[in-house]
C-alpha cells in the first residue's frame, strides 16, 4: 500500500516508520523497484538490502530528529522533486540513481550536535575535514567507504565511468546540505533563473539544480501540512535543547534557541521560515511552478500558526524572557544558521543555529 503512497506529496513517513519500523528500507527499496535500477544498472539486489539496513541502522535511533526517519522523509521529498517531468525528463540515468542514494545517507550517523559545535569542542572530526562541512564529509565518505566492501557493493557490476558520475553527484549533493552555504546555493540558482538560464545540456547545471531540490528536501518541514509540521518542529527543537544541555553541562556558551529554558519556539520558527526556507522555497518555486504549490501554501499557513502563537504569548500574562526577544536581530539571524565560528558567509542573513545541527561521532554515542 504504502508503495502507490511514496509517490504522494503529503505521504507521512512517520506513520510507515510507526507500522513498520523501518520507513527509510520500505522507501528506499520501493523506490529502487519503481525505477529499475536494479535491472538497469546490474545491482544484485541482496546487496543493496545489506547496504540500505547497514544505512539504516548507522542512523541513531537515539537523536530526535537526525535519525533514519528523517532520512526517509528527505528521501520521500527528493524522489517526488526530481521525478517532476521538467526534472527527470533531463537527467542521465546516473543522475537519476545519486539523486535517490544521496538523500538516503546524506545524514548518516548523525551525532545529534552540530559542526559549530564539534569546531568549538575540537571534535576529532575536525581535525579529519578540517573544519570543513565536517558532518556532510563525515556522513558521505563513511557510506561510500564502507560501499567498496565486496558484501556492501551496489556499485558492482557498473562502469568505471557509471561508478565516476553516480560518485561525483552523491558527494555534490550530500555536501551542499551544509547549511554554512546556504545563501550561496540560493544565490547561485537565482543567478541561473535571471541570467541566460539553466542549460540542461550541461553537467553542471543539472549539478546545481539537484543540490538546490536536495536543499529543499532537506529542510521541508515548514511546507508540510500543519500536524506534520509541528511534529518536525517538536524533534528539531528537542535536539537543539540536547545539544543546549551538553553545553551548559561543559560551561560553553549556549548557542542561541537552543537554551531549553528561554527559547521561544514560535519566534525560533518565524525566523527559520522567514530567513531561511521561504528564501529557499521562493527560489524553487520560481523553477518548480505548479509542481510545488501545495507545498508554498503549507508554508505561508504554517507560518501564520506560529505567527498567531508568538502574539498569544506576546499578548498573554506572561512575562516574557529574555529569548523571546531572540528575534532576529542581525546579530541572531547570523547566528541562526549553526555555521562555525569564522565562516566566511556572503549572504544578507546568515543564520547559525537555525540550520545548525550536525556532529562527530566521538560525541552521543
Ligand atoms: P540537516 O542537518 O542536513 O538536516 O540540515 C538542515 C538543518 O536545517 C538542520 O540541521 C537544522 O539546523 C535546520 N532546520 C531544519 N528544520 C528546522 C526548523 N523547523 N527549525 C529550525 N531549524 C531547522
Ligand atoms: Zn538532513
């Protein structure tokens, strides 16, 4: 049943993650099926299945929100994104097999903390990518390295140069959902909508627009129905109050809306929608059209929930704390997006811990 269903939009992950406990294998295996990758590109099936479980089981179960599921709904969000005529019908078949494995492991053994954190604690994994998209390289080069085990193989019986291309493109999109260049991706998209145009005959402008609809994936939360929405927001939430906690217990500054007890959600919301995923959204949209509408009245909906929220405690007895003035100044907004310290980030809002949430593996284990 849930097969017809990943083809959905509004498919809820959570609800096959509830029956069946493991949504990422159902999905991933599902969509594998559905294209014929296994014919076409010769994979032995019970290889991929190893692989996907050994995916599947590398995500903690632990982490409220980086876990497997979530890469189920990135998954579930990408296959519907790139299998939109305007996108499918221009991708190598190549292309079309990284756009699904990426988002399958973009997140793979996520720590539950974020880069900035893991450069402030001087993770070992720092000192591996120095201080470099340390997660996205973690999460990428530990899946492909642990693919070239004869058990784990997918790649088998390609090509050379199939195994080349499918390789690029997994490590260009699992790389670009480092949210520290965020603005220069939507930047670089909307650059391509207003100049001379996307040249689909170019690698490297289909490179840009699966890096965009994987950015998109990513952080959709705010375009999905309201109950479902709110469900995300919760799991994010608690993990950035994780991460809060562990910095409070080791006397490092608590990065900002991720102090449990003065962050303000609603407005945590208002600025990650605002500043973040409309921006991205509207950039999309532009090149997604009709494709996406559902999704763009989701977030304008969402954010009037929050908005109604934020006035009701605004306007309530309550006295309010000092993060409820945690809007977005430029100081918060550049802070909001959980990029590292001293990043170099062009961009007219940079936000630190709204998009922050990557780490190492020494740490929550
Ligand atoms: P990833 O860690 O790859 O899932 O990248 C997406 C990032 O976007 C997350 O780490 C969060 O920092 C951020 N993000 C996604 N959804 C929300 C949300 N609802 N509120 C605040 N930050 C968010
Ligand atoms: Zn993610």
């Amino acid at each position: 049943m849930y097969e017809q269903n990943v083809n959905n939009i509004n498919f809820d992950v959570e609800q096959l993650e509830t029956a069946s406990g493991q949504s990422l294998y159902y999905i991933a295996w599902s969509i594998f099926r559905q294209h014929g990758f296994f014919e076409q590109f010769n994979i032995p099936e019970p290889i991929f299945l190893r692989w996907l479980k050994k995916v599947q089981h590398g995500y903690r179960g632990t982490n409220p929100y980086h876990n497997a599921v979530h890469a189920s709904d990135v998954t579930h969000s990408m296959h519907f994104f790139v299998t939109r005529a305007r996108i499918w019908s221009v991708l190598t078949p190549e292309e079309k097999l990284a756009s699904i494995i990426a988002p399958i492991i973009h997140d793979y053994m996520h720590p539950g903390v974020n880069n900035a954190f893991l450069i402030t604690t001087r993770d070992a994994l720092t000192m591996r990518y120095n201080d470099l998209s340390v997660l996205e390289n973690f999460h990428c080069a530990s899946v492909l390295e642990f693919t070239q085990e004869e058990q784990y193989n997918l790649f088998v019986n390609m090509t050379v140069d199939q195994r080349k291309l499918v390789r690029e493109m997994v490590i260009s999109m699992v790389l670009a959902t480092d949210m520290a260049a965020h603005f220069e991706w939507i930047g670089k998209f909307k650059n391509k909508m207003s100049g001379s145009g996307f040249n689909f005959e170019n690698k490297a402008d289909r490179k840009i627009m699966l890096n965009m609809a994987i950015k998109c994936a990513d952080v959709n939360n705010p375009t999905k129905p309201l109950e479902q929405s709110k469900r995300w927001t919760e799991l994010i939430m608690e993990e950035f109050f994780r991460q809060g906690d562990i910095e409070r217990s080791r006397g490092i500054p608590i990065s900002m809306f991720m102090n449990r007890e003065t962050t303000d959600i609603p407005k945590c919301q208002i600025g990650f929608i605002d500043f973040i995923a409309q921006p991205l959204f509207d950039a999309w949209y532009s090149f997604m059209q009709e494709d996406i509408q559902i999704l763009m009245d989701n977030i304008k909906g969402n954010k009037n929930y929050w908005k109604n929220k934020s006035e009701k405690v605004s306007f309530g007895p309550i006295k309010p704390t000092p993060s409820s003035t945690e809007s977005l100044s430029n100081t918060a907004k550049a802070s909001a997006l959980a990029i590292p310290p001293g990043s170099n980030i062009q961009t007219s809002v940079s936000t630190q811990q709204i998009t922050n949430t990557k780490s190492s593996d020494s740490l929550a284990r």
